[in-house]
C-alpha cells in the first residue's frame, strides 16, 4: 500500500506512503517565509522551542535556524529524571548541527514538587512523600503525571522566551493535532506552528531532505513519558497506515466506505474517525459566550497583523 522512501541501497530510514510525498524544496521556502512573516508581524526577532530529542522537535529547529538564522533561536532541553538518556543525547547532536543558543532545565523537581516522590521508578504509584497535590497526586497514572509535565516544559519555555525576548514555537504535527495526541496547553501551546499541517511521514521526508541527523530520523517516535514508551507502541498504531487514513478522510474528504474500498480496515477507521470527533476541542480556542454586539473571536475578527496597524 506504501513504497519505501528515499530511495537508497540500504535499508531505508522510513516508509513513505506515495500519496503523502511532498516537494521539499517548496515546502522549505514556504515555511521559512511563514516563519519570518510570523516574528515580523508580531514585532519579535527571535524564537524559543523545546528540544526533545525527537523529529518533530529537531525539525522545526532546522526549518527555525533556516529561515532567521541559528543565532537567533534558543533552543531548550527540559529532560524528567526518567527521560531517556539517548533522546537528551540526540538533542545535543542536533544543536551541535545547528550552533544555536542552548539551555538545560531539569523540571524533575517541579513533576515531584506535585505529585511527590512516588514508586521506585518515578512514574507508577506507590509509597512516597506526597507533594503539593497531596495523597491523590502521589498515586497518579502515568498519563496523568505525562499531562504535567508537558505543561511544566511550556511553562518553562513561555519564561525563557521573556529573558530571550523570542516567540515559543510550536514542533507537533499535523497526524497528533488530528488525532488529539497533544496536551492541551502543554505541548500544544505555541505562538505559531510551522509543521502544523505536515503529517508525521511528512516530517521525516522534510527531515532527511534538511540533514536532520539520521539517528533521529530512524528512532521510533516516543512522547518519553516513561521508560521505553513509544507513540505508535502505546496508540496501537503505525504511522504511515494512520497518515493514509487521515489524509483520504480529511484532505481528500472520502467516505467510510470509500477508504475501507481502499483497503483500511473498518474497525481501524471508525476508531481513527472517534479520535479526530472527540479531538476538535483542542484544536479549537476556547468559546465564549455572546453577550455584547462584537465579541472577539466571534464576530471580531481580524489577522494577525503587524504591531500598531490601525483596527477597525
């Protein structure tokens, strides 16, 4: 259903459905044109992101350093205590690629200053010294202390983007913004987001096509919640099978029947329809309720524009 790309005598680093190929040149160019247009009409020069270790993370800094220059992008690793050692490891290559500003911010003792010390491991429930959340937040789920620290790592970058005086850029894509694989005001939150609409396959053909490092490329996507946690491990999931389906459902607009004609499996699609329903709260800004006769962001409408243009 798929044919492996780049092209390449070994073993290629991964698959890419043919319908998702893009041209990379253009995508490039107008990705740093969107980049710049979005530092410019807000009045900033610069821009601050977390680093992750990962392809999401690492491609937007190169499309980043690119399009206003490596000296003007900071980048931030915010590591857990049970973060693995090799996504820090890929983040140092990545920026040692790129001579970008830097910065280490442990947020292991903002995660356990809530939920306590709890479990040999850091993560599960157990015994321990209750935090600030008290007894119920020392017992917490993975998921739930995962959620915290997403929001802690986007508290930490909107502090560093005042003493670095540069807007957060957002690093997800468009397969986990479809499917709700995003921490509302955690991960999601971001001044702009230059891979929004590129699906995960995507991102690793604009990857390669960029020198993002190879080790990068190749690793199996992972949030890094947990000790040997993985995307598609834990969603239950392959990446280039989900990006298919999104896009016949969602660029190209096919029915149920239509995609399950194209070889999908019903359960698969009827599955993937409930995450991207059950998902639009979080692509959507929070709604207000109409009172008065011009409300924002309901009928008070306007592009953002360049600091101090006049407003009707």
């Amino acid at each position: 259903m798929s044919d492996l790309a780049p092209p390449a005598e070994s073993e290629p680093m991964f698959e890419l459905p043919l319908e998702l190929a893009i041209d990379t040149n253009v995508a490039r160019r107008l990705i740093a044109e969107f980049i710049r247009g979005q530092l410019r009409q807000a009045g900033f020069e610069r821009a601050v992101l977390g680093l992750s270790g990962g392809i999401d993370s690492a491609l937007v800094a190169f499309l980043v350093a690119e399009a206003i220059g490596a000296d003007k992008l900071l980048c931030v690793m915010m590591p857990y205590k049970t973060s693995s050692p090799a996504s820090q490891g890929d983040a140092e290559a990545v920026v040692a690629v790129l001579g970008c500003a830097v910065e280490l911010v442990e947020i292991t003792a903002m995660v356990d200053g809530y939920f306590g010390a709890s479990g040999p491991d850091g993560v599960t429930a157990g015994a321990g010294t209750p935090g600030a959340g008290g007894a119920d937040a020392l017992a917490a789920s993975a998921l739930r202390r995962g959620n915290f620290m997403a929001r802690m790592r986007m508290a930490t970058l909107y502090d560093r983007s005042v003493s670095w005086r540069g807007l957060v850029v957002g690093t997800g894509n468009k397969t986990e913004s479809l499917i709700g694989y995003t921490t509302l005001f955690g991960d999601s939150a971001c001044a702009f987001n230059p891979i929004g609409d590129l699906y995960k396959s995507q991102v690793r053909q604009l990857s390669a096509a960029m020198g993002v490092p190879e080790v990068v490329i190749r690793k199996a996507p992972s949030a890094d919640l947990w000790p040997g946690q993985t995307d598609e491990a834990e969603a239950g999931f392959s990446y280039p099978v989900l990006d298919r389906l999104l896009y016949w459902r969602i660029d190209r607009r096919r029915s149920v029947n239509e995609v399950v004609a194209l070889g999908f499996d019903r359960v698969l699609v009827e599955r993937v329809d409930r995450m991207v329903a059950g998902a639009e709260f979080k692509r959507q800004v929070p709604p207000i309720a109409k009172i008065g006769p011009r409300t924002a962001g309901v009928d008070y409408l306007y592009p953002r524009r360049r600091p101090g243009s006049s407003r009707a």
